[in-house]
C-alpha cells in the first residue's frame, strides 16, 4: 500500500506540473488523445452501421451495448 501512495502521489504531481512539461511531451500526450478520439468516433459508427444494417434484417443486435454508459 506504501507504494500505491507514493505512485498516486506522483501522479498527481505529474499532472499539476503539465503547464511545464517539454513542448515535444505535450504534443505526443495531444497526439495520443486524437488517435484515441478518433478510435472511439470510429468505433461508434461502426456500431451504428452495423445496427442500423442488421434492423433492416429485423435483427436487433448491439455490439458494446455499455460502451456510452
């Protein structure tokens, strides 16, 4: 549990500190959070796609039902 503490407290040291982080971390921790964006963006119209597609059928399927919630 010692450990856990001090990995949380320097976590949130490591986060409070953002405004002076080196340009080039800033940019990767943006980069990653776009591609993560657009995974999730992507993942949901495929999902509605496949909906959408399989109820014309008259079949109700839902991939991730609790992926939103």
């Amino acid at each position: 549990k010692k450990w856990l503490m001090i990995a949380t407290v320097l976590a949130i040291l490591f986060v409070v500190l953002f405004p002076i982080w080196p340009y080039e971390l800033k940019y990767y921790v943006w980069y990653v959070s776009l591609i993560l964006l657009i995974f999730s963006v992507g993942l949901l119209v495929v999902r509605l796609a496949l909906y959408s597609i399989l109820s014309l059928f008259g079949y109700s399927f839902w991939l991730f039902p609790n992926l939103l919630s």
